[in-house]
C-alpha cells in the first residue's frame, strides 16, 4: 500500500461549536493508482487531503505514506517527508514575482538542491509538462491551463511519491480541463506516480480515475473501483453524481414511449461496463448474424477502464437469429444484454 | 541666479539645509525599512491563524505600534529627548534626529507591512508549505518577495511624511530645510528663504514619489 489512512478525524471548533469535517475515514491507496476523491462543497474532502500532507493537523487518526507514518513526524523530519508529497491547487498558488522556471525551481532551493543540478531539473519539468519556450514568462501572462502546468511541474520537481490534487481543473474550462486530465493521466503512467484527487465533478472521476470515495459530511459513504460505482451507485449522493455524466436517468418514459414507437418489439438492452475487447459490437454483430440492429436511444461515456452505458436496439431479422446473437453476447463479451420487450 | 530672485538667500546655507535634508530622509528611511518590516512581520506572523500564532505577543506589539502613531511628532521628538542625549550623547543636528524620525514612522510603517502581508494570498504560503519550506524560507522567499511592490508603494508614503517630519525636526534645532525656512526665513522675516525652502522640500517630496512609483511599477509582475 502506497497510502494507507486509519481513523482519520478532524474536529475544528469555531466559536464553541465542534464541527467534524473529518470522521472517521479508512482508506488504503495503492502505488500507481489515480484514486478519486468526490463530493460536494462541504463535504470535507478539501479538509482531508490536506490532512494528508499535514497542512492540517488530524484530531485523531494515522497515516502512513510508503512505509512512512506522517502523523508521528515533527518539525524538519514533516518538512523533509512533505518533498515526497507533491499537491497542486484549484487557484494555482504560483508565486507571481518569479517566471516559470523560478517557480518551478523553488521546491528544489528548498530541499537544496544544488543550482545546476536545479536547472537541469527544471528543463526537464518544462519539457514533460510541455511549457517549452514559456520558461521566462511570468505566471500573470499565463493562461489558467499553462499556469496549473507550471503547478503540476512544481509539485513533481523534487520527484514525490504521491501527487495530491486539491480541485485541480475546477477553475479551468472543459477543454483545459480534459487536457490537464490527459497530462496528469501521462505523468502516472511514465513515473507510476500515486495521484489522490480531490474534485466535484464526476468528469474527472470517470475521465482518469481507477478507484473513487464519495465524501458526504465528513464521511467516506462509498468507495470501489469507477465503473463498479457508475454501475451500482448505492448512494442517493452517488447517483447525482453518476447521472452528472450520464445525464439524468428518464429510463421508465423512454422505453415506455419506445414500446409504443416499435410495436414489433425484440428491443433489448445493451449494458456497457468496461468493454473493452469489443469496442465495434453492434457492427461485428451485425456482420456475424443475419440481422438488423436499429440503434433506439442510449449514452455511452468512456473511462479509463473502457466504455460505461447504455445502449437500447432492436434487433430485426429471424427469432433464432436473434436468440442467438444475444446468446452470443452474453456469452463471450462483458456486455449485460436485457430484454426490454420480446416480441409478440 | 536664484540669489538674484530671492535676495536674502545664501546658496552655502541652502545647499547644507537641503543636504541635512536628504541626510535624515535617507538615513531615516532606512531604520524605518528595517525596523518596519519587523513590527509587520511580527504583527502578520503573530496574528490569528499566523505562522507563529501568539495573541499576547501580537496584542503587546499591536498596543506599542497605535502608541507611537498616536503621539504627535513634534511631541514624540520631546519625549525622546532623553533617549536620545543618551544613545548619542547630543540633542541637536541631524543625527540627533534620527532616533525620532525612526520611532515616529517606524510603526507606521509597519502597519503598511503588515497590510501589505495580508495582501499576499494565503494558498502561496500553503503552497510553500506543502513543499517543505520552514518559516525563514516563507519569509524570505514567498512573504517579502511577493509583497514588495506594496513594501515599496509604503515606504514611498512613508518617506513623503518622513520629510515633513525632518521639516518639524528642523524646527527644534535639527538643521535641514525646516530648520532653514524657520530660523533664517520666518523668524528674520526674510519670507523668500520659506519660499525657496517650501519649493526645494516640495521638489524633494516629488523626487521620492518618482522613485518610489518607478520601483514599485518595475517589479510588479502581477
């Protein structure tokens, strides 16, 4: 285990009142892994990744990153193992008196690492966030998506062991967004870098993440693998979120309607959950089997484990044909086939 | 020429009055800088939620800082008389300024420090945080460096009411151009030494300003 949380609390008192940001979290995060953390504003989540790092101080609780308990540590023995914890932040936090490279190079002054050792360093992080030629330029002529490059360098310039993201592409545009995703989707495969992000939008979940926990009240409510969640939400919280990409589920009126549209019925469901052998079904079905496949209505998203949805068809041509095409989807993809309406 | 115009000046006189001036400006300004940046990094470190969070520390220097502010100058100079004969062994001239120019503006100053930290975002200090980074390197790397377009744009006001004090310095017997305009301008009734005097100390102001403004426009890169 890369990251491994026991009885995480933090209880913060304002004005005589305890609030509980932090209750109680478990959680093992494995080496290599991008682990999603979701939830609302409020949730917590914000509190709990910076306990991570120790920003915050825990109530109560253990941590232990690569072996190492972080809770116990004090003084100059935290600071030194905060250089094997990188963090990006939602507003970038760059120092705007220093150009890119200053940026960058500051963590590397503060483990003391030597200057020309330093600026080697530096080129390379340019070069793998891709601001080449930008090295000069001051974050304030920056867009939002080069400035949380040059945040995403900074925090891998002392190489860390763990990338904690705190709402990293929450000020930035879709566009920018999924190419900060892809960015840091490419760090994790080149340097195996474990990578908690902490976000509200199910995009970033569904677009890189292997494992997710939905945070609600200071509480982890559910945790699993990403396409588990997206299948089986148990939580009312987890279902919002999953229909954020799936878009809110009007299942009962679809099929009601689409009952009366197709009469002639053999409509069937196709359920999608990480396929990923069989990515041309409908195609290679159509051309193994003596039939026609009308594509009625459906959704489909990818994540970083193949395609999650639905796909609702009809399927036209000879019953036996029919039966067996759906046997043969059962059969030998991952695909869950459903019978919506059979025919009469 | 000038002495043409202005009958009763006398340029040796004026030019030493005016380098009295600069003299206790610039040598005032830099014990203002120093002590300055301390009280505000001691005001903005010991502040609630502060890197060295300490409400008796912070509530005793908060107390000394509104203190000296409230006293008037031309008093706060009189009080310090003793201080002053003491660490300098005189009471007149230039140098024997020094010690109540800095003390006057000195807390002032440091208000527009820590104003000036506060400006800096908290998210860059948890950033430098994050990373490692102890107190010295916060303050040395992140808090000054980031507020210094503020640091200058303060000592810039700090300097321009400076010289008005070492003008009410001048008054009680601490040369420069105050000390020039009062005893050879208003008391002999020779009003174009306050003529000239107002306009040098005036031009002074401006230079200040000048510079002040030019600095603290170069290194902002916000």
């Amino acid at each position: 285990m890369m990251i491994s949380i026991k009885g995480l609390r933090k209880v913060f008192t304002a004005n005589e009142t305890k609030i509980t940001a932090v209750d109680h979290i478990n959680l093992d995060i494995k080496e290599g892994e991008i682990f999603g953390v979701i939830g609302y504003s409020g949730a917590g989540k914000s509190t709990f990744v910076r306990l991570i790092n120790r920003l915050e101080e825990p109530t109560s609780g253990k941590i232990t990153i690569d072996q190492q308990e972080i809770t116990s540590l004090r003084g100059k023995d935290l600071r030194v193992a905060r250089r094997d914890i990188g963090m990006i932040f939602q507003h970038f936090n760059l120092l705007w008196s220093r150009t890119v490279a200053d940026n960058i190079a500051f963590p590397l002054e503060i483990a003391g690492v030597p200057k020309e050792d330093r600026k080697r360093r530096v080129q390379q992080l340019i070069d793998l966030v891709g601001l080449t030629g930008r090295e000069l330029a001051y974050p304030s002529e920056l867009s939002g998506g080069q400035k949380q490059r040059v945040g995403i360098a900074r925090a891998l310039a002392n190489r860390p062991k763990i990338l904690l993201g705190d709402e990293a592409t929450s000020a930035l545009d879709p566009e920018t967004t999924d190419s900060i995703l892809n960015l840091l989707v490419d760090i994790n495969k080149k340097l195996n870098l474990t990578i908690i992000l902490i976000t509200h939008e199910m995009h970033v979940i569904r677009k890189i993440c292997d494992r997710v926990a939905v945070m609600e009240d200071g509480k982890i409510i559910e945790q699993g693998d990403v396409l588990d969640v997206f299948t089986h939400p148990q939580q009312e919280v987890t279902k919002k979120f999953v229909s954020q990409v799936m878009g809110i589920s009007d299942e009962h009126e679809g099929i009601k309607q689409m009952i009366e549209l197709y009469p002639e019925g053999n409509l069937f469901r196709f359920h999608f959950i990480g396929e990923t052998t069989n990515q041309a079904l409908i195609s290679q079905l159509a051309k193994k089997f003596p039939i026609d496949i009308r594509i009625l209505k459906g959704k489909m998203t990818p994540t970083q484990h193949g395609a999650y949805g639905t796909l609702y068809v009809q399927m036209i041509g000879q019953p036996d044909d029919v039966e067996k095409c759906v046997q043969y989807v059962r059969d030998e993809t991952s695909v869950k086939v459903e019978v919506v309406q059979d025919a009469y | 020429m000038l002495t043409d115009w202005f009958p009763n000046l006398k340029m040796e006189d004026f030019w030493q009055a005016t380098y009295e001036t600069f003299y206790m400006t610039i040598l005032a300004l830099i014990g203002t800088f120093i002590f300055g940046i301390l009280l505000g990094l001691l005001l903005y470190l010991t502040m609630e939620g502060g890197l060295w969070e300490n409400k008796f520390i912070n509530a005793v220097v908060g107390a000394v800082v509104n203190i000296f502010r409230a006293i008037p100058f031309i008093i706060l100079i009189l009080l310090l008389f003793p201080f002053t004969e003491f660490l300098l062994g005189t009471i007149r001239g230039p140098k024997a300024a020094l010690p109540a120019l800095i003390i006057g503006s000195a807390p002032f100053y440091g208000r527009l420090v820590e104003i000036a930290l506060k400006e800096v975002h908290k998210g860059v200090v948890e950033a430098a945080q994050a990373m490692g980074a102890n107190t010295w390197t916060i303050i040395f790397r992140v808090l000054l460096p980031e507020a210094m377009p503020a640091l200058i744009s303060g000592i810039t006001v700090t300097a321009i009411a400076l010289i008005g004090y070492t003008a009410m310095a001048g008054v009680i017997g601490a040369g420069g151009l105050g000390n020039y305009a009062y005893y050879f301008g208003f008391q002999r009734r020779d009003f174009d030494i306050v003529l000239v005097s107002s306009v040098a100390i005036v031009i002074i102001v401006f230079i200040f300003q000048f510079i002040g403004d030019y600095f603290s426009k170069k290194i902002d890169k916000r």
